[in-house]
C-alpha cells in the first residue's frame, strides 16, 4: 500500500458522530456483476454512487459512533481493503457537499449559503453548456401524475405489451405496401406553408405525448417527478420532464423501460398515425396524421434514439452496458489518459471500475464530442440562414461551452493541483508542443485535395436508335455488341394495316389510270382532274412505302450496338419515336457532369487528373479528361438519373414537379473516358478531379468563405 493509513487531520473529525439526513434513502444496484450502493436525496433529486466498501462506512454513521470507532469496525472487515483515514475524510467532504450529513455542529450559515450559491451557479453553468436546449422549469406533476395513474396502468403491463407489438406490426405492413404514397414528394409536402402552422401546433403535443410516457413510467413502479416545463430545443420549444428518479430502480429492466418509454410511445402513436391515414380521406384529419408520422420518425432517429445526444437512448445505453453516468465519466477517462501517459502524473485516479468499461468510454467520449460539433454547426448555420444574428450567437456560445470553457478548467487546474502543480513545466511544455505540432500540421502539411461529381454517359444524338414507324417487331437481325457500319439492317418490323394500305392505293392507281384513259377522248377537263388526283395518290404510296422501308430499323452510325432486352423486342409493338439503343462509337462517348457553383473553379483552373467509375461497377477505375464546359450555368439536369428521386444527389426544385430542374444552378463539364466499354448509356458515373494538395488551412478557409457566399450573400 502506497498510502499511509493515518492522516495528519484525522483529529478533526475523529470525534464526531455524523449519521444521514432523513430524506436521504440507499439502494444496492449490481453493475458489470459488482454491487454498488446509490444514494438518493428526495429534497434535490440528486443521486451518489458509492462503492461496497464506501458503504460500509456510510452503514455505520447513525450518529452513535464516532468516525474514529467508525474507521476502525472498517479496518476489522474490510482488513487490506479498508480505507485510509484520508479516504475517509474525503468521503466524509463528498456526502457534506452533498447536503445529507448531519453532526453535532453548529451550522455555519456561511457556509450554506456558499452551498447554495454553488448550486445556483452549477444550474446556471448548466444551461451555459446546452445553448441549444434551454430548460425552464414550470411545474410539480406529481400529483397529477398519481391521480391519472389508474388510467394508464393496464398499458403498462402484458396488455400494453401486446396493444403495442399488434398495431405496430400492423403499420409495418402497411408501411410496407404504402412506401411510394407517405415518401413521394416529401419536401413539397413537409415545406408547404399551409403545412408548417400545422406541424408547429402538432409538435408539442406529440412532443408533450413522449415526455407523460416517461412520467408515467417512473410512477408504474414507485418513483417520483416533481419537475415538468419547457425546453426550447434550437428556439422550439417542447415539454420535459424530469425522471432522473428511475436511477433509484435496482432492476435494469425497469430503468430501460423508463429510458425507452418516450421512443415506444412515439413509434406507437406513428403507427396509429399510420392505420388512420390509410382508412380516412384526403383532409386535415389525414394530414394531422402524416405530420405526426413524419415527427416521430425524424425525432426519433435524430435526436431521442441517437445515442451521442443525451436524450433517451443515451440514458438506455448507459443502463444497457451497465455504465453509469456514461458521458461525464468518459470524459474524465480521456481527461485521465491524458493526465497519466501525455504529462506522466502517475497518481491519477482512473474512473473505470469494472472490465470493459474503458474501452467503451473512449470510444462514446470521442464519438459524441465530434457529434455534438457537428449538429451545433449544423444547428447554428440552420438558424443564421433565417436568422443571422441569432445564428452567429449560438455558434459562438457553442464554441465557448465546448472548447473555451474545458480549455480554462485545464488552465485553472494546473494552479489548483498539487499533482499538476509539481509537473507544470512539463505540461506547459508538452502543451506548447502540441500546439506548434498541430499549428504547423495545419498550415504548412499539403493534403490531398479533390472533388468527386456525378454525372450520367451521353452520345451524339446521331447514335440513338429510334422505331422511324409504327409496326410489330419480326426479328433482331444484329445482336448486342456487334460493330456494325453506317445503314445496317438491325431490326424488322412489320405492320398488317400499313401493308393492306400499300395495297389499296396501288389498286387506287390503278383504278384512276383506267378511267382517265377512258375520258381522255370524252371530257378532257375531267381526266385533267383524274390526273391530279392520280398524283396525290401516288405521293401518299409513295409515303406508306417510305414507311414501309422504316420498318427496317438501321444503325445511324457506325460503331457497337447497344440495344437493352433484345429478347423481348420480338411480337412486341413500337410506336413511331420509340427510343431502342444506341450505336456507340467508344472514343465518342462522354461524361456529362455537373458541379456545383462551390467547385466549379476548383475544377476548371486546379484540375491536374481525373479519374471515373461507373455506378454499377464500383472499383473499377479509368482515367478521363475535361474536354468542354459550358460556360454558362444552368438548372437543367441531362438525366433525373442525377437527382435525389433518380439514385443521385442534386435536388430538384420543388416547384416544377415532373422536371429534371435543379434546386440550383450548376455547371456542366464533358469529361472523355478511356478504356471503357458501358452496358447502357444514361448510366451513373461517379468522377474525381485531382487538384493540386493544400494544407487543411487554405481548404477550410476557402470552405467557409463558400459557406458563408452561398447561405449569406455575403
């Protein structure tokens, strides 16, 4: 043992005979198969875990026995575990902060009132930290809550169980079937201004539904809530409730249920949402519906089911790995790491206290400090592109909670350790370090630059195969892929009424050429007429015997034929335009890709290779190469097969449902490929242009000077 047991200010607190405040009540809970004791305060709502040993020790304070005779029944037990007399005095200082130990002092009330500015403080520095979701406290629900329990009861047992698992597979099937009807056109619908009213009103209400399902949960097996109010959640502002006394439930089962209670009520109100909007007729009814579906969907996958976000599924994962309090203690193991092995403070206390838990506390610490980055940058251009001001604060609060604020307590801390005090030349110096390193790595390390676009394979209009009359396909005289030259023969068609149309005007002729001979001797005025109407009869035969020559369908050009479901082309009728395949002369075949206005001079000035891939042949590489640009910038897509609704990336605009038309204006290069023979054209193709490296700096900058172009005019 590396620690002395006795302590130089054992005598202080030797003597007294503290024990527990009344409102204070234990439980044994059993983490990662060890039994730990939480300690719960009903006057503030707070919780304490201690360990078994620590246990001991607060088991015993009943303000009979002294701390003194309290230390040493623990030494008898515990023999080598037992704690140092510091240990002791620390726990000691932990539960009076606290505010549940009472001994045979006198109060001080400078003290209490110390306690409780730190409290108002510590709630206060709480909402500094969550600038994006701001709690205000309105009411006691409790009381309600235990009235109204009866009523809900029975939906928390087997009954409620079954209800929930009937209707929601029966929207599934119904999702199923109707997946084209709720997701068709999904923005217009969402965005329409007759629809945002009605989903601002509808908010809250499911919002206020998910938040009395936590409630309720915590009062189906004894605990309390005394705290219901509003959070404006990115200036929204939606119900909460606080149901923090579910940490006292010993069995798991019953804290999960708890901390999934809100997403189950939201998935089960999107599934009655759901069989209602199937049954009833277009109206506000069926758009209420849709407006439900639609926020307990996008809800529940962002925010209450993500994990990284300390809403409902963060709660459950941390019961579900049996590591509690999760988020808070995976920083302070970061913060450890960094304390043992980077500044070589080998007393550093390590919050893992069980297998298993360090591996998953990096990888939550890490995952959801880069989320939370993340969504508050996304949260704050949202915001500052309808209200600038308003945006430009959010970001910087942001950034003063999440790099600021943790870089101070670092500072402040290297002046309050004693173990940072004694290595404070060496963390100035490994810090300056770091810094330089990073500084340098960022201004001076060129990165590979480059920019990936889609784009679709296009020929000349010449190479396009098109039926030149209406007839029924005889026979594919060429198969696919074979080379054929300018005017082969590639499909015969024929047409039983052009034929017989044939027919009867060569009849007609006939008939006209008899009785103009025969009235040439009798009324020459007449067989003058004849002979007109001999004339217009041979150009309409001559007319049906062009078509009957372009029921013979031949190649436009020379090169390779393309021609999809060649099998099924026989018996089946084309009308006259019907587009076929294509005659491919390779070198001619080109990649129409559009970039938007943010790349477009990347591309065009800083381009030094490109490289593509077709979709359907992911990983197989060719080189291309720019070989025009139209210099002007249009909305017009050369394929839907480019938008989000065709398997593609740009969005349509919204006002011209049908079209090919983008959201925003792009640009258009034709980029060569090599080597490389396509199944179809129209086909997606993926390209990357190489620019020359830089260093993140110079990107970033350019990025938010784009940024700032596109949402701000600036």
């Amino acid at each position: 043992m590396t620690e002395s047991l006795l302590s130089q200010s054992w005598y202080r607190v030797a003597g007294l005979k503290p024990r527990l405040r009344s409102h204070v009540q234990i439980h044994r809970h059993t983490y990662r198969g060890k039994d730990w004791f939480v300690l719960q305060d009903h006057s503030t709502g707070g919780f304490h875990r201690f360990s078994s040993e620590a246990y001991l020790i607060i088991g015993l304070l009943d303000g009979n026995m002294s701390m003194d005779d309290i230390w040493k029944v623990a030494c008898e037990r515990l023999g080598d575990d037992a704690p140092t007399q510091d240990e002791v005095i620390g726990l000691l200082s932990q539960l009076h902060q606290a505010g549940v130990l009472q001994a045979e002092i006198p109060p001080d009330l400078a003290d209490l009132y110390q306690r409780q500015t730190r409290a108002r403080r510590s709630r206060w520095m709480n909402r500094v930290r969550s600038p994006m979701a701001l709690r205000f406290p309105i009411m006691d629900p409790d009381r309600f809550l235990k009235m109204t329990a009866f009523l809900v009861r029975p939906f928390l047992g087997w009954f409620g169980a079954l209800l929930w698992l009937a209707v929601v597979s029966w929207a599934v099937v119904l999702l199923w079937v109707h997946w084209s009807d709720l997701t068709g056109n999904l923005a217009d619908r969402v965005l329409a201004t007759e629809n945002l009213l009605l989903l601002w009103w509808v908010y809250p209400l499911v919002k206020a539904v998910h938040e009395f399902g936590h409630a309720y949960a915590v009062k189906r097996w004894g605990g309390e809530v005394h705290e219901m109010g509003i959070m404006l959640l990115v200036l929204i502002p939606i119900p909460y409730v606080d149901a923090s006394a579910s940490s006292a439930f010993r069995e798991k089962h019953k804290r999960l249920m708890v901390d999934l209670a809100g997403i189950l009520v939201e998935v089960f109100l999107a599934a009655a949402a759901l069989l209602v909007w199937v049954n009833v007729e277009p109206g506000t009814v069926r758009t209420i519906c849709y407006n439900v579906m639609i926020i307990a969907g996008i809800s529940t996958i962002l925010f209450n089911g993500n994990p990284l976000l300390r809403f409902d599924a963060y709660y459950a994962l941390s019961d579900l790995l049996d590591i509690p309090n999760l988020g808070t203690r995976a920083n302070r193991y970061l913060g450890y790491l960094i304390k043992r092995h980077l500044l070589g403070i080998r007393r550093a206390q390590s919050p893992v206290t069980a297998r298993g838990e360090a591996g998953w506390m990096v990888i939550y610490a890490l995952a959801s400090f880069i989320y939370r980055i993340f969504i508050s940058v996304r949260i704050a251009l949202f915001v500052a592109g309808k209200f600038f001001v308003i945006g430009v604060l959010l970001a910087l609060w942001a950034a003063v909670s999440m790099v600021l604020v943790p870089v101070f307590r670092v500072v402040r801390s290297m002046f309050q350790d004693p173990d940072l005090k004694r290595k404070r030349g060496r963390i100035l110096v490994t810090t300056l370090c770091l810094l330089v390193s990073i500084g340098w790595f960022l201004v001076k390390v060129p990165i590979p630059s480059y920019t990936v676009s889609e784009g679709v394979l296009w020929t000349p209009e010449e190479s396009r195969i098109h039926a030149a009359a209406d007839g029924f396909v005889a026979e594919v005289l060429a198969r696919p892929g074979q080379v054929l030259c300018a005017g082969a023969p590639i499909i015969r068609c024929f047409n039983p009424d052009l034929d017989s149309r044939v027919r009867v005007l060569a009849a007609r002729i006939k008939e006209l050429q008899s009785r103009r001979r025969n009235l040439e001797r009798v009324d020459r005025t007449e067989a003058d007429i004849i002979k007109d109407e001999i004339q217009r009869v041979r150009s309409e035969l001559k007319r049906a015997r062009d078509q009957q020559a372009d029921l013979v369908i031949r190649s436009p050009s020379a090169g390779t034929l393309l021609l999809p479901d060649a099998k099924d082309l026989p018996g089946r009728f084309l009308r006259r335009g019907t587009p076929l395949g294509y005659v491919v002369d390779f070198p001619r075949v080109v990649a129409r890709v559009m970039i938007p206005q943010s790349g477009v001079d990347l591309v065009r000035n800083h381009t030094r290779a490109v490289q593509a891939q077709l979709a359907e042949r992911i990983g197989y590489t060719v080189p291309a190469r720019v070989i025009r640009e139209v210099p002007e910038a249009s909305r017009e897509l050369p394929s839907i097969a480019l938008s989000v609704e065709g398997g593609g990336r740009i969005a349509l605009d919204p006002t011209q449902p049908g079209k090919a038309i983008a959201f925003e204006k792009l640009f258009q290069f034709e980029v060569a490929l090599s080597g490389i023979i396509p199944r179809r054209i129209g086909e997606r193709v993926f390209v990357r242009f190489e620019h020359d490296p830089e260093p993140l700096v110079r990107k970033w900058s350019r990025a938010v000077r784009r940024l700032l172009l596109s949402r701000f005019d600036f």
